[in-house]
C-alpha cells in the first residue's frame, strides 16, 4: 500500500520543474524564506478498500517569500513519499492505498539549489535554502469492530437449551461498511453467522456438544472472501476487522471420582467382594446414578444401582480376566445401557467416572526349570535330573507332576519330582513328551492317564513345560551310485561309496546287502568288504546296500532272514541299488 502512495505522489514531483520561477534579480538584499501556513485536518480514514482523499486544505501565504513553491507528502519517519505540486494535487491523493499508518502535508519554499528533495529521501536531509510550513497530520487507521462484552459463559450439556445473555457491543470507534456476528470452535472453524446481536442471543450452544465456542463482532468494507460456515477466521481476504472474543465453555456431565482397589483375586471357586470404594461426586452432575461393570473391552458385564450393590457381586463367578468398576451420571433418554453392549454404543447424555480394575488370576502353579532333555531311544534307561521347582508365586490347595505328549494327552501322574526323575523315558519309544508341574482345588475332573489336558474342568493352573525329546537311533546317510554291471563272468566290484556319519548313534554298525525282497544276502562287516563282493556272481537282478546300527540283543540279523523282520533297536540308512542284468 505505502509503495502505492510512493509511486502516485512520485508523479507530482514533477511539479516542481513546472512551479512558478522568478527571474534573476538585481535585488542581492538577503531574503528570509517563509513557507506560509497550512489550516485544515487533522484527517483520520480507515483503510478499508475505499478511496479516502482529504479536502478543505488551505494555505495563509500572507507572508510567503521563496522562489519555488510545492508540497510534500512523508510517513511519521520524514521520508519523502511524495511532491504534489499544487493544492489540487494534494487534495486527488488516495490515502486509502498507502495502509495503515499516518502522513504529514507540509508546504515548502525554497531557492534553487536544494538538494535532497525527492522521493525516497528524508525531510531532515535537505540541503540548501528552504523553509517547512507547519504540518497536517493523516491519520489512517485500521478497520475497528468495537468492543464486546459480557460472559464468558459456562453451560451443562446435557440436553437442555443454553443461550447467552447479556452480551453488549461498545461501537464508540466502529467502523466499516457491513457488520455482522461470528461464531467459532476454538480452531477458528466458522460454526455461525448471526446478523444481529438479538440472533447471537438466541442460539442453542447445547447442540454444539462439548468443546469451547467464540462470539466475535465483525466489521468489514467491500468484498470480503470466505466469510462463510465451514471456513476459517485465517483465510479471510479482504478490508476486515474482528472484535475481541467471548468465550462459551460447553461441558460435559461430571460422574465425580471413585476410589479404592485395585483388586486382585484368585479364581478357585470361593467368593471374591470388593470392599472400601468410595464416591467423591461433589463436582457431579447429571439427573441419574448408577454403578457399571464392565470387561477390559468396555462391553457391559452388570449394572448394580447401588455401592452396596457392587460390593456384593462374586468377581471369582467371572472366571479369568479384568473388570473394571465406573460410576455413571445420565439424563433420561439414554440409550444402549444395558448388560452385553458396550461403552462406545450408548447414545445419550451420560458421563463415566475414572475406573477401578478388578484383576481375576488363574490358579499359579509357580515355574519349573530344568532340561530340555534329548535321549536316544535304544533300549537303555533315560531319565531325567536337575529339575527344579519356583513355586514362590503358587496358589492352589493340592500339587501334582504331570506328564503328557506333545499333543497334551496325559501319559503320567508322578505325584512328586522324585517321582519325576525316576520316569524311564526310554520305554516310551520315539516322539516328545512334556512335563509340568500343577496346582489344583478339590473337585477337578478328568486328572487322569489317557484325558486330554483340554478335557479337565474345575479350577488348576499348570507351570511351564520342560520339553523330553526321544530320538530314534540314526544309521547315517550312504551316499554313490547306483551301479549297473552285466552278468559275463567277469568280477564286478562297487567302489566309491561314502558314509556321512556326523549324527550317527547305537553301540553296533553293519552294512547290509538284500535283495529287493528285502532278504539279507550278505552283511559286510565294513565298507572295504563291501567294495569287495563281487555282484557278478549273484547273478542277474537287483541288490541293496544299506548302513545298518543297533543295540545288542537285535534279532533276526543273519543271512537268509529279511531285513524287514529284524526285531530290536536299530536303524536303517537309505540304500544304494546295484543293478545286475
């Protein structure tokens, strides 16, 4: 805007090449210059868009002297903005477009030879011969959209109207075209646009719900952007003025303060009552009272009315889990609040004190530690050691051990750990079996060999496992092959066999040569006797050559048996297949 009045009154400076001059005179007597007297003002406009030219402006020039005459226009700092070089040039300035600020009119005289007068210069950088009339201020001020007052207001949500009263509008220094009320959330969000104070007093700030609102005065001249609901006080564009605000504060219901717990129980079929809750409701509001119960998920368990009520439910009757104890204050017409629906579905007005958590605990069977164990099935008993048992935590009136497989059937009941480390785990054959440690009241069913774990019903808890794994023997992996010969009499050898033998296990090892039958044929002590038979002489048909280990006592390992009636403790490796055609 000031760059504006710069340039239209940097035009005028032209008017000093085309002032009135005096000639030469022939007069040298010294001449004291005088500027003469502005009369008129002081002006003040608002900048608002609309053209503001000042008028009435005269000049006493009773006692001028100088040779050159002109006006200059400056800003409160004495720089030159501008030279109109006549009264009527003055008088056509919009001061509207230089912005908010003030100007000063002066009238000057002075002889050729002054330097510094220009625009963009300063008053008090003038050099030369001159005098400065008095001045006349511009003032050019801001759009003003008074003052309110009244409020702030603080109002209950909870069903009822709530209208403001009392609000008044000091418009002593208002200004502007058009004017208008502006109601806000506290973002500055555009919720209304009442016209007239009568209409601010008569909106329902109830059905805004909760949150904090805005009441300001607007002022404003020409066209003014974005004044509309749904937009924001920010991104207004125009010639605008807003008031100071009132503050509307809409609460919600209050349900006070509870205390006492937490609890924390233990779920075995005696009783659990909470006890000592006590309600704080002096800052309560709300038409009704109640006591909700609800899961960890908010849905509702129960709805007891009264505090002695509460203290009366049998939390152990919820089995394992968290509940948490709310007292509630509600106005009529609430709806959803009832036993299986939750928290988050209510509709109404209604409000939740904080929570007590009531924690329903399993049984605690405590830690055990120890293994995990790894045994090679081969008819030699393994049993287990080391374990211990952290049972500092434990809850439950009666202990045992159990034993399952790793699908939870239950194999053994050891009632001690000395019972424990004393179970041959060898003679369960290969697999996985699992040992726990349990704590239980009176009345578990289905604690027996042959049950699943997932089939007992009363109150228990189990301890971590310890897991016992039961390897098979293992006969390594033969590798080379396959072989073809032709039956012609002459000598056929295999050669080139391999044994990888990094997991091998058992206390004897073989190889073994069958038939495809499965009939033993042969049984090479070691891989060089069996790089030594000779496959011709078996004439046309198909071996096997295997890696064979055990444990003493194998029966049916001989020649003319079949490998596949072998009865004992032993492995098998792949096989290696000659071919003889």
């Amino acid at each position: 805007m000031m760059n504006n009045l710069k340039t239209i009154l940097s035009i005028f400076s032209l008017g000093i090449l085309m002032t009135g001059c005096v000639g030469d005179s022939d007069d040298d007597a010294t001449v004291v210059l005088n500027a003469g007297a502005l009369s008129g003002g002081p002006f003040t406009f608002a900048v608002d868009g609309q053209p503001d030219m000042v008028s009435g402006i005269t000049l006493d020039a009773t006692d001028l002297t100088g040779s050159i005459q002109n006006y200059v226009i400056t800003d409160n700092q004495k720089n030159i903005l501008g030279l109109p070089p006549t009264l009527m040039a003055v008088e056509g300035v919009d001061f509207d477009e230089a912005g908010v600020g003030a100007c000063y009119i002066y009238h000057i005289t002075y002889e050729e030879g002054l330097s510094g007068l220009e625009a963009g210069e300063n008053l008090d950088d003038l050099a030369g011969d001159f005098d400065l009339s008095n001045f006349i201020i511009v003032n050019r001020n801001t759009l003003n959209a008074g003052m309110l007052a009244g409020g702030p207001f603080e109002f209950l949500v909870d069903g009822m109207p709530d209208m403001v009263s009392g609000i008044t509008l000091d418009d002593s220094a208002l200004n502007g075209d058009t004017q208008s009320y502006v109601i806000t959330d506290d973002s500055k969000n555009i919720l209304g646009l009442p016209p007239t104070l009568e209409a601010v007093e008569g909106v329902d700030f109830d059905g805004a719900g909760v949150g904090s609102c805005y009441i300001y005065h607007i002022t404003y001249s020409g066209d003014l952007t974005g004044f509309e609901m749904g937009e924001n006080l920010d991104d207004l564009m125009g010639n605008f003025s807003l008031s100071n605000f009132i503050e509307v504060e809409r609460n919600g219901l209050s349900a006070g303060t509870i205390a006492g717990g937490p609890y924390e129980f233990t779920v075995d079929g005696m009783p659990d009552m909470v006890s000592g809750i006590t309600l704080d409701n002096s800052t309560a509001t709300g038409s009704i009272g109640t006591w909700v119960i609800t899961d960890d998920q908010n849905n509702i368990l129960g709805l007891p009315p009264t505090l002695t009520a509460v203290e009366g439910v049998d939390f152990d009757e919820a089995g394992e889990g968290v509940c948490l104890i709310w007292y509630m204050r509600y106005e009529d017409g609430l709806n959803g609040l009832e036993a299986g629906n939750n928290v988050s579905d209510l509709d109404g007005f209604y409000a939740l004190s904080n929570s007590i958590t009531v924690t329903r605990n399993g049984i605690n069977a405590g830690v055990i530690s120890g293994g995990p164990y790894e045994f090679t099935v081969d008819g030699m008993p393994d049993t287990v050691s080391s374990i211990t048992l952290d049972n500092s935590m434990a809850t439950g009136s009666i202990g045992t051990w159990v034993i399952t497989d790793d699908q939870n059937n239950i194999l053994g009941l050891p009632p001690t750990l000395g019972a424990v480390e004393g179970v041959d785990f060898d003679a369960a054959g290969v697999g996985v079996c699992l040992i726990w440690y349990m704590r239980y009241e009176d009345g578990l069913t289905g604690l027996m060999m042959g049950n699943n774990v997932s089939g007992l019903e009363g109150f228990y808890g189990l301890s971590n496992s310890i897991t016992v794994t039961r390897n098979p023997l293992e006969a390594g992996t033969l590798s080379g092959g396959p072989y073809t010969f032709s039956v012609d009499g002459t000598p056929d050898m295999v050669s080139g066999i391999m044994l990888d033998d990094a997991n091998l296990t058992g206390s004897n090892q073989t190889y073994v040569i069958t038939d495809d039958a499965g009939n033993i044929l042969g049984l090479p002590p070691t891989l060089a006797a069996v790089e030594g038979v000779d496959f011709d002489g078996a004439g046309v048909g198909v071996c096997y050559i295997w890696h064979l280990t055990y444990e003493d006592g194998l029966a049916g390992l001989a020649m003319g048996q079949n490998a596949n009636d072998l009865d004992g403790f032993f492995d098998l490796s792949n096989f290696i297949m000659v071919t003889r055609q």
